[in-house]
C-alpha cells in the first residue's frame, strides 16, 4: 500500500446500536474498494473486522477492528466498533483516534439507546457526525421517521442529502440531492449504481429536499448564503465545499441511506466521505496535556496508542495515531510515560487483522505495530526533547465483579501472568483482590462480557478458570456502649502469664474505621504493654463476633488495669485485650454492615416504572430520576448482595436496551431478619454442618 498524506486521509469511527449493520457496512465499503474479493457476511463468520474467534462464535462485534480502504486517490481508516452496551466502552476509547463519526441506525428501529450514548462519545471529542440510516429493504423502514428521531434526541436536525429510490421490498437505489442524479441497484451485492432519470413522481421531493439542503449549506457561509440569494441555487462543487467546512464544523449533521446487506448505496457513501467528511489535517488541532499540537508533517513526532491487542504470533499489537510529524519505519520512538526508547520496526497499516506494512505513516494517520516491549493503551511516543502527552480516553468503571476461581494448581500458577495480557486489551477490564474476602476479583460490563475473558483465558492461553458469585463483605459494628474488665491469667511451671486492662467501647459514625485512646494515668499498665492491648483488641475485631466479619467504626478507651512485676508480657496484655473486647461485644449491641451501591440505571423511558419497581424490591432506595432525551436515568442507593444478578436481569427487563453502572457508596445496617440468616449461615459453614 501507498504512503498517504494527511490531508488524503479520512479516519471514520462507525457507531451505533448492536445490530444497526456496522460490521455489514464495513463489509460492504472494503468489498467495494476492492479490499475483499467477495462480499463478506457476518451470519458466515467471514468478515475483514469481526475476526476475532468469540466475534465469530457469537455473531457479535467484541472490540474495535481497523480496516484500511483505498477510494478515488483516498485513503479512509474505518473503525468497526462494538455497540452492544456491554461492549460499548471500546468504542468511546477507538472514537479518539476518528475525524468522522459514521452513526449508523437502522432504518426500522431508528435512534436506540446505544445509538445516543455514541453520539455522545462522539461530541465529547468534538468530532462531526455523518448518520448512515440502513437496511432501507426492511419492511417499515423510514427515512422521515429517522429525522423525527434524530431531531427529538440530539436537539439538531439531519439534513438528507440522499432520498430512497423505492421502499422497503421495494427499495432499488438512492437519489443523490448534491448532483441531483438518481443510482439503482441490483440485489446481486455488487454495489455498482446505475445511474437513471430521477422518477417523475419524485421531481417535486427531490427540488423540496435539494433547496432544503442547499439552505442549510448556505445559512453557515456568508458568501454562499449572497450567491444562494443571487443565483437561486448553488452549482454542486461548492455546495460540496461549503458542506464539507459546515460539517466540520458540526453545524451541519448530514443524513445518507441504503442496504448495506445488498451493498446498495454504500459507493455513494464512500464517494460522499472523500468529497465532504473532514480529512485528518481538517481537525486542524488536536488536544494535549498541556495545550495543543497542529497535525502536520514538519512538527514534531508525537503519537498516541488508542488500542492495544494480543496476538499468538505477533505478540502484543499496537494501534496508535501520528499527531504530528512522520513516523518512518524502524525509527526509535520515546515513550513518555515509561521513560523509556521503542523501535517501531516494519510499522503497518490493518486489513482486520492482516498487517501490511509501509515506509512511513504520516501526521494525521492511523497505523500498527507489533511487539513494543513496554507501550501500553493510553500511552504517549515522540522525542525526548518534546514532551507531548495526549490525554486518554476516560471510561466509567465495570459495573459488575465475579469472584474469578483456577480449576487446578496449574491454572492458579499461570492465571496472573495471562490475565495482564487480556486486561492490555480491554481497558474497561478490572482485576484485584478484594483484602477482607480475599477472593481475585474480575470487573466487568456484565456476565457476557466475564464469559468472554474466561473464554479467551481458556482457548488463547489455556488457562481454565470458574466464574463464581463473589462473597459479600460485610462488615460488623455496635450501636450500643460498653464498660468491661479483660483479664489474662495463667499459671505455669516457671512464669505464669498475667494481663489486666479495663476498656470503655463506644460506636464512631460510618467510616470513621478505629480510635484508640490511652487514659492510663499512675502506670498501672506500663506504657509498653498499652500497645499490646490495642494490637489485642485489633486482631480480635479482624476476626468479628457475630459471623467472622471485622469490626468498624468503634472507639475504644483504654482507663485502667494492673499488671505483674514477674508474670506480665507484651503477650498476656494482648490476650487480655482480646478478652475485654470480646466481653464488649456482647454488651454493646452488635449489628452487621452491608455495602451500598451507588447505582445509575438508563434505559428508555418506557421502562421506567418496571425498573423502579423491580430497584424497590431489591431494598433500593431511589434517590433520584433524569432524563436524557428519550432514555430515563434512575439513581438508587442497593445493597450489594442484591446486585449480584441485576445485569442478567436488567437486560431481560428491557430487552437488552438498558445499562448501568454500579459504585461503592457506604456502609449500611443489615435488616434483622436478614441478619439472622446470614449469622447462622456463618456459623453453620465454621461448625462444618449442612
């Protein structure tokens, strides 16, 4: 492949809600542009971007997939992103590296909730938006409806500058409102237009549509707006130019259709990405941490890494982004963040997960390489003498975690190596021990998303792991105060053992953890044995009272005690403070502590009376409610151990259009009654009984 400038490179994110036919389109654009020999599916498995082994498995794209097409002298890196929701976060990470982003909706469903949350990921980078409404072959597919939709939730109308020739069964090809000429199709999946006289019974549509686009071209330049005036018209070449500077400059958000399954349109649309999306140049600046950096060949080398993957035979692969400068193959490249040098040898260009290599990667283009040793997703490259750090992609925390079991000893050997090579790819990822369970905790999206890492582990490294419901980590506390006397006293053949302290318990507000003070006055414990006491009473409450949980948010006051010239130790004082903080226990009214989440539910509002109901029946307490368009944001405090199954659930509430992210909040008394269970549960699992 060809060296491309920037200003001849076009990097298009594609978005949208699952099933919209992302992975389709791109599909369809590379088989145009002669990337692939045949027009791939993905019901066969066979697609440039979901190539994955879990994507093919499951029909579903799992993260981001760059594919290079070459279209009229242009080059346009197109990146096939995820859009289910538990996949969705992999999209807002790759749309760093876009200049366009292609929202696809599907012509019978319209703008769904993933499509919004992509939307937004794309106006958070500030990047235009092209909408791409597919499968217009469906039956009640409807451009107008699309527009009413867009209209209702971005706040901004689409403006067509393509109308549907035919409808539904009937749909045959497109009527381009720019030239004003008509294309029709075969069902043959070629792709090739033919170009016919626009239909008379549409004549009047398309003037209507052409004179409303040429309008809104015109109202965002003075001087297209004087000649509009004059001339009553605008002659095609500028009315592209003023478009193309009116969608960079996101004042203009235009709209395009066709059948991406029968590649119907699609050449009209790689046609229309050349002429009028923003080239990689055309962002004109891109943000750093500490102002910004032009993109342009003569500045100085700085590049980012918006994607890292694994691969058994390349090692760990690299996407990364060439701000500014030229990267030129086997260059020494500076990592920023590790301080460290990096040789970009036999740098590419992706094809899915084919890699073809080139000379040289201008400012503004995307690229790959294999097997830097230290470069992680996130980090910044350039010289050492220009510090440029570009900022990472900020995405909100799993929202799930299960306690993540080897199967054998072998497995537990190999797990913690293996897993930071799945966790390089997945930034959304999470995996640490929880210090009170002691369990390895792996945090997610949902259940599918685990499923699909402990999948991976098994089948790319052959690491076999269980998923299991984490344990719980409850806590225990006091309501009540107490006033006891500790003693230790034991005698042996020699030194006998003797510790004697008096204690006052008192409960601290939530999280306030511990507080020992020290009232001995007169020595009656000598001041190296106080510690002992406090060491004492902290290893007992470690070990809990009611069910083995640790106790929090107490204040112990140690006032008096008296001790042995010969028998007293470091020891007996701390099993005389053990004692005393046990006898404390029994006295001041213990009670267990649950985690509360802080949990945020979005879904369409016609699910939110259900959602609600089914939060109250968890013991949530509703704390609040947002609305976002046509989606619903409710904001609930729950308990932990009634989230565990929320995502399996949620997603059969709203038929998969719901999600949720989950927080730690604060510590909670439990309700007696459930109290109980989980008292006895703990003392049956010490006593051994079923």
């Amino acid at each position: 492949m060809k060296v491309y400038a920037g200003k001849d490179v076009r990097n298009v994110g594609i978005v949208g809600h699952g099933d919209c036919g992302k992975t389709t389109l791109a599909a369809a654009m590379l088989y145009t542009t002669g990337g692939t020999s045949r027009l791939t599916r993905v019901d066969e498995g066979n697609t440039v971007t979901d190539y994955d082994e879990e994507e093919i498995a499951r029909s579903v794209s799992i993260s981001t997939a760059l594919a290079v097409a070459e279209w009229r002298e242009a080059k346009i890196n197109l990146l096939d992103t995820p859009g289910y929701n538990i996949f969705l976060n992999d999209a807002k990470a790759a749309l760093i590296a876009a200049d366009t982003a292609l929202v696809v909706v599907d012509a019978v469903n319209g703008v769904e909730i993933q499509t919004e949350k992509a939307w937004g990921f794309a106006s958070e980078y500030g990047i235009p938006k092209v909408i791409f409404v597919n499968k217009m072959h469906k039956e009640r597919a409807s451009v107008d409806a699309v527009v009413d939709q867009v209209r209702e939730a971005f706040g901004i109308a689409a403006v067509a500058v393509q109308l549907p020739l035919g409808s539904e069964k009937g749909f045959r090809g497109i009527v381009d409102l720019i030239s004003g000429k008509a294309y029709e199709y075969e069902l043959d999946g070629k792709g090739k237009g033919r170009e016919i006289p626009v239909p008379d019974d549409m004549a009047d549509q398309v003037e209507e549509a052409r004179t409303s686009l040429m309008e809104s071209v015109a109202e965002t330049d003075e001087d297209l707006m004087d000649e509009y005036f004059e001339e009553g018209t605008l002659e095609p070449g500028k009315l592209v130019a003023g478009l193309r500077n009116a969608i960079a400059e996101g004042e203009v958000t235009p709209l395009l259709c066709g059948s991406a399954l029968h590649n119907m349109g699609v050449d009209r649309l790689l046609d229309f990405l050349v002429e009028a999306s923003p080239s990689a140049t055309d962002r004109g600046e891109l943000p750093t941490e500490s102002g910004e950096i032009g993109i342009d060949d003569s500045g100085p080398l700085a590049l980012y890494v918006w994607k890292t993957s694994s691969d058994a035979f390349s090692g760990r692969v690299s996407y990364f982004r060439v701000a500014s400068g030229v990267l030129h193959n086997d260059a020494q490249v500076y990592n920023q963040r590790k301080q460290s040098n990096e040789k970009f040898a036999r740098i590419s260009v992706a094809r899915g997960k084919t890699l073809d290599p080139v000379p040289a990667i201008h400012a503004g283009d995307l690229g790959v390489v294999a097997k830097l040793k230290d470069t992680l997703t996130g980090d910044s490259l350039g010289t050492k003498e220009n510090e440029i750090r570009f900022p990472k992609a900020v995405l909100p925390p799993p929202s799930i975690s299960y306690a993540i079991v080897p199967t054998s000893r072998q497995d537990e050997d190999r797990l913690s190596s293996t897993i930071v090579k799945v966790l390089e790819e997945d930034s959304s990822l999470n995996f640490y021990r929880e210090p009170q369970t002691q369990q390895f905790l792996l945090a997610g999206n949902g259940q599918q998303h685990l499923d699909i890492v402990c999948s991976k582990l098994r089948k790319r490294y052959n690491v076999n792991v269980e998923l299991r419901s984490p344990k719980i980590p409850y806590r225990e506390t006091i309501r009540g105060s107490a006033d006891v006397h500790g003693r230790h006293k034991k005698q042996t053949g020699g030194h006998g053992q003797f510790g004697d302290c008096k204690i006052k318990v008192n409960p601290l507000e939530r999280g306030a953890e511990f507080e020992f003070v020290d009232e001995i006055f007169g020595g009656s414990i000598p001041k190296t044995y106080i510690p002992a006491v406090e060491k004492g009473i902290l290893e007992a409450a470690a070990r809990g009272y009611l069910a083995g949980y640790p106790v929090v948010d107490f204040k112990v006051t140690l006032y008096d005690g008296s001790y042995h010239d010969v028998d007293s130790s470091e020891l007996a004082f701390k099993l005389a403070g053990s004692k005393a903080f046990k006898q404390a226990m029994a006295e001041a009214k213990p009670v267990l502590l649950e985690p509360i989440m802080k949990v945020q539910v979005e879904a369409p509002m016609e699910f939110a009376g259900d959602l609600m109901g089914d939060l109250n029946g968890r013991r949530g307490r509703i704390q609040g409610m947002d609305s976002k368009g046509s989606t619903q944001l409710i904001h609930a405090d729950v308990p932990m151990a009634e989230m565990l199954t929320y995502a399996n659930d949620l997603t059969s509430m709203t038929q998969g259009r719901g999600s949720f992210t989950m927080l730690q909040g604060y510590y909670d008394y439990v309700p007696g009654q459930i109290a109980e269970k989980i008292v006895e549960a703990a003392r049956r699992e010490r006593t051994g009984e079923d």
